[in-house]
C-alpha cells in the first residue's frame, strides 16, 4: 500500500529533489537551457525541481497543490477544505491506491501535452518527464518499478512511439526505479476513449490489458504512467490487472488530469 509522506503540502513536492538526480543533469541546463513547456522562454536555472512553466505560463496553470481524496487524486474546489475520501471513491472505491497528477488539464500544460502527444514534439519530453517525476516523489515506500499505460502495436505503429513509454523511461530514471514495459500490455485494439462517456470508455477497455505470461508483478508496487487521467477507466482497467496479478500497490501518475 502506497502512503504519502507527511509534508507541507504547499511546498511539496517541489521543493523535494527526487533520488535519481543526476549532477550531469545541471550542466546540461546550463548547455541547453530548460525552456518553459507554454512558450519557450528560458527557466531560471534556481527554479524548484520540476517546475518547468514561467511564472506567466504557471499562472495560467492549476497546480494540484490542494485538498484532494487521498485516493484518487481527485481535487476539491473549496480552499481550505483538507483532504478527504470523495463521494465515488467512498461508495466505489477504486482497484488503485493512489493516483497523483502535476496540475488539471488545462492551459499551457495541457497545450504541451497535446503536442507531445499528437505533434510529435519531443523536445517537450524532458520537461514534462520531471513534472510528471515531482508530481510522484513523495511516496513512502517508492514503488518497485514504473510501467506506462501500453499502447496496442496497431496504435504505436500510427503514433509512430508510445508517449506513456517515453514519459515512464525518463521519469523512473528521475526517480532511481527500474522502468519495464512489457509487463503490462494491450491485448486488444481500441478506439480512441476521446469523445466517449465515462461507461463507454469503461466498456471499450473491459479485457483491453493483460500482464505478461513470463514475469508478473507479484508482490510488487507499481507505478503506473500515462500523460493524462480523464475517468481514470483506462487506469482503472489497467489497475484491476495488476492487482489481479499480485501487485502489493498501485500508484497511478500523470501530467494532467480532467
Ligand atoms: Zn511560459
Ligand atoms: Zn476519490
């Protein structure tokens, strides 16, 4: 089971350096400046660790920095409420213990993500690989190991990679983990779950994952990626099969989420 460390959450998880760090990392910042993910003007080099916006382009942004349910992830409007179980994860709670998201879908983050995604732009990897990695580094105990959501070939073949896969390498990296993907994998085509409703899209990923016959995740925590959570019906699809096939723990970490 995946806790959260007790932290200020205001100053957290930002403030916290993940392990992975690598002091080759500040040089390359100095070489190749960090350009804000929104416009592409250049970070300060003091910024905290995975703050990857301008102070423009943050302000446009909705940090998941307050009251949310400890298990989903899910935020709460009112400002001073503290953390509590929402509604559907009290009367239904859900296969995963916890999902994390760096901020709401929306704005120049969600502009980045889109781009990532659909346009191929890459050079928006890295920063988006450390927001996702500061969004997930204050667990107690880490996971084992960080999977993406995978992609069905037919998709990755469209797609030409698939973007969780690219996101999971580099922020397991960030985080000192091992990345793996071909434990969990989608063993049925899809259609895109943009446009559907929240039953639709639990209905068109029912049987989609299974994990792999020849190494399983039995007794492991794992970290899930994928770039946004919308329902959360892909992530919860994807959890059920883990804990099926013995995880201990399952964290589910995106950029964004609806
Ligand atoms: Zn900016
Ligand atoms: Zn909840």
């Amino acid at each position: 089971m995946f806790r959260v460390r007790p932290t200020d959450r205001r100053a957290a998880p930002l403030l916290s350096r993940p392990t992975g760090f690598r002091p080759g990392e500040r040089l390359a910042d100095l070489v190749f400046p960090p350009l804000c993910l929104g416009c592409a003007l250049p970070l300060a080099h003091d910024r905290p660790w995975g703050r990857e916006l301008c102070p423009e382009c943050a302000r446009k942004t909705d940090f998941l920095t307050g009251a949310k349910c400890p298990r989903c992830g899910r935020p709460f409007e009112a400002d001073r409420a503290a953390d509590h179980w929402c509604g559907p994860c009290l009367s239904q709670p859900p296969p995963f213990d916890l999902a994390r998201a760096a901020a709401r879908h929306t704005g120049p983050l969600a502009e980045a993500v889109r781009g990532f995604k659909y346009h191929r732009r890459l050079g928006l990897l890295p920063g988006l690989s450390r927001m996702l990695a500061a969004a997930a580094v204050d667990l107690d105990p880490p996971a084992d190991l960080v999977l993406p959501v995978p992609l069905h070939w037919r998709r990755r073949r469209e797609r030409g990679f698939n973007q969780a896969w690219l996101l999971t390498r580099r922020v397991a990296r960030h985080l000192g983990l091992p990345a793996r993907s071909d434990l969990l994998r989608r063993i049925r085509f899809t259609a895109p779950q943009v446009g559907l409703t929240d039953t639709e899209r639990r209905a068109n990923v029912r049987g989609a994952f299974a994990l792999s016959p020849h190494d399983g995740v039995d007794g492991r925590r794992v970290m899930l990626v994928d770039d946004v959570l919308t329902t959360g019906a892909t992530a919860r699809a994807c959890a059920r099969v883990l804990k099926k096939g013995g995880a201990s723990g399952v964290l589910v970490a995106t950029l964004t989420r609806a």
